[in-house]
C-alpha cells in the first residue's frame, strides 16, 4: 500500500461477480481507458445506463437500476488495496452497503476486520477488538503472515484510526509478544502509574520493558497508560460476563510479567490483580489484629481505611465471599468498639437481639467460614476477632438467660412482649381482618436467618413489611425448652401445648374457629419431582376464605446434614418451597406472616458434653458451668423443670451441625416478619416499613463518626460519674422501658438545662468544628425534653421532640453526638439497638459545664 507519484486511479466493486470486472480495469494502465472500459463493463455486465453514472479520476458515484452493486473507485496510490480487497474477499461477498458509495475509510475497515479474522456482523476494529485479537494465536499467526506491505500498511491505518492501543499492539507483535498483550497491560498499569515513576525499582523494570517488549523503541509513556486502561476494562469486562477463568488466567500472567521485571511489590498496588486483593485484605487483617482483643472507637478510623482499600478492588466479583467476610469483619470492630450493658430484662434482651445481636451472629458466621487460601495473614486476625466476638455475645447470652430464668418463676406472661404461644393471637388475627393470611412457619429459622431472608423478600416488587412497632420488628419468645415439640405445638395451636403434627392440625383449626383452615407438613406440599407446590396447597392459599399455615423444615433439617455449618448465608432459593410459596400468595393478594418456633445454635467443634440429656439441648438434674435451672408455667418440660445451657458450646447427644432447645438468645428469640401485597391491608396503627435499612443496627453500615461507644468499653478510660450498666431485676420490663411521666427516677428536672449547655464556652468552641449541626435553640430543647424523661426517651418521641421523621434520627443524631460526645465519651447516643436515645446527664454537665 507504499504510494506512487502517478495519481492512479484504483477501483473495487462490492457486490455480485465483480472479481473479471477488477482484473480486466486494472490491467490498463492508462487512467481515461480505465474509465473508458469501467463504463463499458457497467453497461455491458449490468445494463447500467451511462446517465446514472457520475465518473472522476477521483471516484465513482453509482446506483444501478435493475441490479444493486456498490462501488467504490478509490483514490490511492498502488493498486495494493484492490488487490487486497480482491484476495480477501469472503467466500459469501461483501456484505451489502446501505448506500451506493462504498468509501474508502470503510473499505480499509472491512478489509482490517477480515484480515484481523473479525469477519461477522461486527466488524468495527477497536481497541478491545484489538486486545481480544492478540489472545487469539491463530488469527494473530495469519495476520504476521500477510505480505509486509499489506501488513504494515494495515497496521498503520489501525495506528491512525485505533489510536494507542493499536500502537502499542502492532509494537509488540513486531517483538513477537502479541499473546501477551493484555497481562502486558495489567502489568503496565502499575509499572508507568505517575505515583511509582521515582522509585528505582520501577525505573530499572521500564529499561527491561524496553528491551524486552519493545526492541528499545517503546510507545510513550501516555500511549502505554491509555493501553494499560484498555487492558484493565476488558479483563474487567470478561470478569463479570461469564469469561472469568480467562480474566483469571491474564491476571496471573500479568503478575508472572511484573516477577520477570523484578517489580514483584507492584502488583500488590493493583485494582485489578489478584495480589491486590490480597494485599489490601492483608492490610486489613494486620489493623484489625492491633485493636483487638479491645478495640476503641480510635481503632477504626485506620480499619475503615483499609476497608476502603478492599472495597476499591476493581475485580472481585469471584472472590465475593472474602470481600463480604472483610466488610462482616469490620462490622463486627464497629459492635465490640461500641461496648454493649447486659440486657436488663428479658424483653431488653429479645429486642436487641432481633435487633442487633442476631446480625452480630450472621457477621459471626461469616468470619467462621472465612476463607484465608490466598491470604494467611488474615487468618489469625479472623480467629482473634471471632474470639472477641462470641466472649461479648457469651456474655450476653448467659444475662439473658439468667432473667428468663427469674422472671418464668415468678410470671412467665406479658402483655407487650410476643411469645410462641400469642403470636396467632396478637399478629396473625389483626392481618386476618383486613385478608386472610399465609403463615409460614419455617422451623428453626433464627433470628440471623431472618434478616437476611426478610432483605430478600423486601427487595422483591409486591411485597411491602409491616409490623406492629413503629421503629423495626419485634421478636416472640419460645417456649422452655425451645424444641419443635414444645414451642411449635403452642404456635400453632395459639396457647401452650405440647404435641405432634396431630396436634398441631386441631389446634390450629380451633384457634381459628369460625374460618376454614389449612395446616400443610413437610409431606403434604410437593408434587413428586421438583419443589412445585401440591394443587391441594395452591387451592388452599387461592381460597380468600381458608387461613393457611405451613412448615417448612428446611434450617431445622440442615441442622442434622451439616448444610449450614459449611454455608453461613441463606438465600430464598436454598429454602425448599419458600419462593414458590410467596409466589402463590403475590399472586393471591395474601399477606405473609414469615416466622418461626425456635432458633438454633451451630456445632463449630468447639463443644462441651458434660451430660447425657433427654435433647441435645436441656436434661433434668442439677446445673454445671454454663448451664441453669428453669422453671414455671412456660416451662413445658415434664415437672415444669429443666436444666438447659446459656453457653452455645454445650450439648448432651451426638454431634450434629446444630442444635436447639437451650436458653440462648439464639435459640429462644423468634423473629416476626409480616409482608402484604398491598399498604392497604396494613391494621390500624400498625407502621409500614418502607425502608428496608430500618431494620439494619446503627453499627451494620455506619460511618467512623457514627461508631461512638454506648458506653465506653470496660478497657477504655473512664470518667467520674459515667452511666453504670442498667441494674438488674426480675421483672420482664424495667423502669428504663417506661415513657416519659412513668414512676422512676428523675436524673434532672428540665430546669433550662439545655439553655446553660449550649450557652457554654465548650459548646460554642465544639460548634466551630461541626458544620451542619442542628441549631442551638434545637439543641436545647433535645437536652430539656430528654432531661424531663430521666434521660432516656423513645426514638419516635425524641423524633417528634425535634421535628425530624424517625427514619432520619440515625443520621441526625449522628450530628449532635458530634457536638456533645467530647472527647469520644457518649454523652448522647442511641441504645436499645436504636430503639432509644439515652443522654448522660451526669458526663453532659462535666464536659461542658465543669460540674461534678
């Protein structure tokens, strides 16, 4: 395609027997008689009338009239581009113009596609067609065999046309290096980033590079970063659309590359490589192992950073797990950093397990089933910080325990707190008013289960969650000891039983008297093959007038088989029959009630046996480490005494994956989700919960300034006068849980206190760090209105104090903790899992007013 100095005019036709045509005119080599006989073959071949043609030493503008060919009479220099065009012709033809002017910019384009072997539909040469071309050795072997004159001259239209990557392409391949064109790319990423241009390692791995890659002619710098960009976006590309053992492989081998140049250390700056996920998650490991076993909220500043790092990682969708693990890890700093008070009573206790204690447990479940393969260093980190996690979550299990304990002696009932044996009665019966509900009980379900299944059946359209509590779900308790055949019976049959299947079936139906009533087992819901629902169960839902329940046992079977123990997640699909189920009730109009009888706690062979046990979970006899003795009316055990374990780690039969039956929160907490297709069958004064997030705890996704303890850890330096833990009693509500009015202690009589704080010197210096914070007069009321209350107040009612929405007290309080948490101690902050707001009166006055 090299030039000549005589302006030969040089033709090709697309279309139908053109190749006699082509090689008659272009063995004259005068350029009129050219023309001349072009015309005369036009008239000749096709019946083209010289009035429809237009003809110059330039090009040839022409539409036939009886038959569609497309020409073009090309002005270059040789006739190499005819030539070319004859030889590679598709077996088929050129593919068809949409008008009658083939130009020449296309021609060169489709001769370029089909000399790259890109001959479909698409043949567009771009940069990513370019780096996909250089991974095929066979098309880049026939491209190399082309005449040098076509070769380079299609190289250097590619140059002109393509831009960077074509020249550094056509560089490489000139050095026999084509195949390794994109790792090459990966690798050049690193390697001519501007922040690593001074480093002497990387100076003396760009001289190899030239040398070995480019025969000491190299592209620029700003060539070789643009193709380094384009490397990156298709193995990105390839990573998330089904190609990603082969994404995988160009990353390999790009960190193979960076050895061979002695720049090993660059790949662990990489957004892309593998290495890079794994320095950034060994960065992690190594922030987590200095904060713990204590972490403090100043720990995590420098964690979150190097969750950044992780999250920035360009290409880990296949090593999701470990990313997922990374976040649950910090999650799980951000809990222990927060410091937790024991429950105070038992309803204290299940609120803040179903609200945040149980996503500490699924966090938990994560760093068990970590995966360390590539990253041993965060091995250790993950041990230390499940260790850390399960001492707090021990603790609070075994306080939980000890108030169940005193108060089903003393009362074991309630007229707030929802238990297995009022469940039907105070959520199922208020639905049924406004449409007939699909109850759902899923045995064994815990409560970490819960969130993570209730997330996904939120997120699907039709479905809207509604509870009876204006500020997030509420647990039920189960029976003791919290097995199937206590705690399920008394579900279903809406009052304490004990029983089988049978006995489930009657009382359901006499609870439900009045109504038609369906209860479906394991083996009335299948159909045979596959997990479609039975006609007789899609005819029972389908009838407005039939209230139906069913079990489905799938958690409480993978208990027995180990399923969970190597799977820590659940998904609706894992649940055998669930999304058939919601699907028939969408479809329906039925509102679903989603709970369970009991939870479960997990065998991670760290158990102890002191005792044959009539469960795996309680015994008769007296009471060892970790276990305790309950007993009364809710205790359906025979003699209406058990002896059952706190401590998760205890069973009394053969090992198993999990187990159920104790008094952990884990076992003992039932969650309670409620979904309707429509708001309006919403009962009156119930809350709709439009925001998914509103059931997440503060801590699950919150920021460095969100993370204030509540209150300061036990390790942590301690100020006179700061808030002890709430006492504890034998009563199922403390006098914390009582509003505003209640009989209790009045820390401070609203006498303008919030008036000499935000008057303070203190307040006035915080304010000039904090921009966007409330208003002063706003402040003050917030300080009044909670100092009137004893210091604690209802989230909704502390919303209504300031004229935010709830949904937004999180972050708004978020704001005012920067203004009065000094020095990171919790003056004022959230409790109860978020329920309340709690302001320390007592460390208020001696931060901002010197008052002891």
């Amino acid at each position: 395609m090299s030039g000549s100095d005589d302006p030969a005019v040089e033709i090709a036709l697309i279309g139908v027997d053109t190749h006699a045509i082509l090689q008659q005119v272009l063995h004259v080599d005068d350029d009129a008689a050219k023309r001349r006989l072009l015309k005369s073959l036009l008239w000749e071949e096709f019946g083209v009338p010289e009035t429809n043609q237009f003809v110059t030493s330039r090009s040839v503008i022409w539409k036939g009239t009886e038959r569609t060919v497309e020409l073009v009479f090309a002005n270059v220099r040789d006739p190499e581009v005819a030539e070319a065009l004859l030889d590679a012709q598709p077996a088929g033809g050129w593919r068809r113009l949409g008008g009658p002017v083939l130009q020449l910019e296309t021609a060169l384009g489709r001769l370029a596609a089909v000399r790259l072997g890109m001959d479909g539909e698409d043949d567009r040469v771009d940069a990513a067609a370019l780096l996909e071309w250089s991974r095929d050795a066979l098309r880049v072997t026939r491209f190399a065999a082309l005449r040098e004159e076509e070769r380079t001259g299609l190289a250097g239209w590619l140059e002109d046309t393509v831009g960077p990557v074509a020249r550094v392409v056509f560089r490489l391949l000139g050095q026999d290096q084509a195949a390794d064109a994109v790792p090459f790319g990966l690798a050049a990423a690193e390697l001519y980033a501007p922040e690593v241009s001074r480093r002497q390692v990387v100076v003396q791995a760009r001289v190899r590079v030239e040398e070995r890659f480019f025969g000491g002619r190299p592209p620029s710098d700003a060539d070789l970063r643009t193709f380094a960009e384009a490397a990156g976006s298709l193995t990105l590309r390839w990573s998330d659309n089904g190609r990603a053992e082969e994404a995988q492989e160009l990353c390999e081998r790009a960190e193979h590359i960076l050895g061979l140049l002695r720049a090993d250390d660059l790949a662990g700056m990489s957004r892309v490589l593998d290495a890079g996920l794994d320095a950034r998650l060994a960065r992690l490991g190594t922030e987590l192992s200095s904060a713990l076993p204590l972490p403090r909220p100043n720990d995590l500043p420098a964690i979150h950073a190097a969750l950044d790092g992780v999250l920035e990682h360009r290409r880990s969708g296949d090593r999701a797990d470990e990313v997922e693990t990374a976040k649950a890890a910090v999650r799980l700093v951000r809990w222990l950093a927060r410091g937790e008070s024991p429950p105070a009573t038992v309803a204290d206790g299940a609120f803040r397990y179903l609200r945040s204690w149980s996503w500490v447990d699924r966090a938990i479940a994560l760093i068990w089933n970590a995966d360390t393969a590539r990253v041993p260093s965060a091995r250790a980190a993950y041990a230390a910080l499940y260790d850390a996690a399960r001492e707090q979550r021990a603790t609070l299990d075994r306080a939980f325990a000890e108030r169940l304990a005193a108060w089903s002696e003393v009362s074991g009932t309630t007229d707030e707190l929802l238990l297995a044996e009022n469940l039907l009665a105070r959520i199922a019966r208020p639905i049924a008013e406004r449409a007939v509900p699909l109850i759902i009980v899923l045995d064994g379900m815990s409560a970490a289960n819960a969130s993570e299944l209730g997330g996904q059946i939120a997120a699907q359209r039709g479905w809207t969650e509604v509870g009876r509590a204006p500020d997030g779900r509420e647990p039920a308790l189960a029976t003791v000891p919290s097995t199937t055949r206590y705690s399920r019976t008394s579900l279903l049959c809406g009052a304490l039983r004990s029983g089988g299947q049978s006995d489930e079936r009657a009382g359901f139906t006499a609870f439900w008297r009045g109504r038609r009533t369906a209860l479906f087992h394991k083996a009335g819901l299948g159909t045979g093959a596959g997990a479609r629902l039975s006609d007789e169960v899609t005819a029972a839902i389908l009838d407005p007038g039939t209230v139906v329940a069913v079990v489905l046992n799938t958690i409480d079977d993978a208990l027995c088989d180990g399923r969970e123990g190597s799977a820590p997640n659940w998904r609706l699909e894992h649940v055998a029959y669930l999304p058939e189920l919601l699907k028939a009730a969408a479809s329906a109009g039925r509102p679903v009630i989603l709970t369970s009888d009991h939870g479960h706690v997990l065998d991670r062979g760290e158990d102890l046996h002191p005792a044959t046990g009539d469960s795996a979970r309680h015994r008769t006899g007296a009471p060892g480490d970790g276990e305790l003795t309950i007993r009364g009316p809710r205790v359906l055990a025979p003699g209406g005494e058990v002896v059952v374990p706190w401590d998760e780690r205890i069973r009394y039969q053969p090992r198993k994956a999990g187990y159920h039956g104790g008094a952990s929160l884990a076992e003992m907490v039932i969650p309670v989700l409620v979904f309707v297709p429509s708001p309006a069958q919403c009962p009156k004064d119930w809350a709709v919960y439009d925001n998914p997030s509103l059931h997440e705890p503060a801590w699950w996704n919150a920021t460095v300034d969100e993370t204030a303890p509540t209150p300061a850890p036990a390790a942590g330096p301690k100020k006179k006068g700061a808030a002890r833990p709430p006492a504890q009693d034998t009563a199922l509500f403390g006098p914390d849980d009582l509003g505003p009015g209640a009989d209790g202690p009045v820390m401070e009589s609203g006498d303008g206190l919030g008036g000499r704080i935000v008057g303070s010197a203190v307040f006035a210096g915080r304010r000039n760090f904090v921009r966007k914070a409330p208003g002063d007069a706003e402040i003050a009321a917030l300080i009044d209105g909670l100092a009137a209350a004893g210091g604690k107040l209802p989230v909704p009612a502390v919303a209504k104090l300031v004229g935010q929405p709830p949904f937004r007290m999180a972050g708004y309080l978020a704001q005012v903790g920067r203004l009065l948490n000094v020095d990171a101690y919790a003056v004022i902050g959230e409790a109860d899992s978020g329920r309340t707001v709690e302001l320390n009166m007592q460390l208020l006055k001696e931060q901002f007013l010197g008052a002891g």
